[in-house]
C-alpha cells in the first residue's frame, strides 16, 4: 500500500520495501535507512509490476544520499517526521497528513502524538546485522541512507544537515528500487513493527 492516508502516519509496506531497497542499494553498507512517506505517491497493484509503476510511485528523481548520523541526530530525524501529526479526541485525521512522516528500515521505534512535538519518540532500536535489535546509542555514529531532499534538510529535516560523510550523489532512487525488485522472485511486503504508535489511534480507511 501506497496511499498517501497511510504512508504519511503510519508503517506501510511499501515504505518497507522501499527502505529495505535503499539499504540494499547504497554502496556503502548504512545500518539505517529514512524516507520520507510523502516522496511515496501511488500503490502498486497485483501482478507483474512494471517500469512505469516504478516511475508513478517515485517520480521525483531523487538520488539515493549517505551520511553519518549520531544517533541523537537519528532520534531527531524521527522526531521531525512524526512532529506534525495532530490528535482530536484520541484520534489521528488521515485528512492533510505532512509529507515528512519517516519510512525505516534497520531501526524500529515507538511514537506518541499526544505528547508535545520533539517529545514523542520513544524505543528506538538499531537492527544488528544477525538481524536483533539494540537501543539506539545517542553518541554512537549510524551510518544512514536517505534521499538527497531530505539530505539537504527537506520536509523539516534539518538533523541530517549535522551529519559527517555526506553524499548526495547515489544512483536514483527508482531504479536502486527497480532492481532490488527484480532480485525478488515474489514480492511480498508486509507490516513489521517498524513503527508503532501509541495513546492514539488511527481514524478507519474510507
């Protein structure tokens, strides 16, 4: 799924596969990746998933980007991404979502969007490579994949302007995902506990 009402406040599928493309595509081998739910702008159907799907899914031409992030700064990245979210009597709207909302990959972690902006994030844990997760360490160095608008600071993110290493000429971002999918003999995305949110619950799909 790739409906704006769900990639924008919440973990999608295809925020995963995506992510998961990013870690595998990057040449440098980052631990984490963060996209941001709005650079998401369609669903891919059933079947035989072709160029053109690719192409409406990511149309921005983004590059892949790289850098290196303690991990306050990876906390703080997360924050700005689930910083606009607004509650109404323990509801959240899927009505005018931010764009900002961050797909991951490598780490999980727990929000509250009753709590005030820059206080919600909660949990963060790093993926190890025998695939268990661990506390994010604050003043360790994460090695991070994006994209080069969120690099640059876009949708709000301005703690990836603090990283070290910085590299916003990696290959597209559509066809880094293209071809992690063409290595996939059945694709098959699914919700994984990446994202979890609490004291709030999500307002149904239409």
């Amino acid at each position: 799924v790739g409906d704006r009402r769900v990639c924008r406040l919440e973990e999608c599928a295809l925020g995963n596969l995506i992510t998961d493309a990013m870690l595998a595509g990057a040449a440098t081998d980052p631990q984490i990746a963060i996209m941001n739910g709005g650079g998401i702008r369609a669903n891919i159907d059933a079947g035989a998933i072709t160029l053109g799907e690719v192409l409406t899914v990511l149309p921005f031409g983004n590059l892949l980007a790289t850098v290196d992030l303690s991990g306050a700064d990876v906390v703080a990245a997360l924050e700005n991404g689930v910083s606009t979210i607004r509650v109404t009597d323990g509801v959240v709207s899927r009505d005018g979502a931010a764009g900002r909302f961050p797909q991951v990959s490598g780490v999980r972690f727990t929000f509250d969007p009753t709590a005030e902006a820059g206080s919600r994030v909660s949990n963060v844990e790093v993926r190890a490579e025998d695939g268990s997760y661990a506390p994010i360490d604050l003043a360790a160095v994460y090695s991070v994949v994006t994209n080069d608008f969120m690099l640059g600071g876009g949708d709000g993110y301005s703690a990836f302007t603090n990283g070290t290493n910085q590299y916003a000429y990696g290959a597209p971002l559509d066809q880094v995902f293209a071809e992690y999918l063409a290595g996939i003999a059945l694709v098959e995305p699914s919700i994984e506990g990446r994202i979890t949110m609490i004291n709030a619950e999500l307002a149904p799909l239409e």
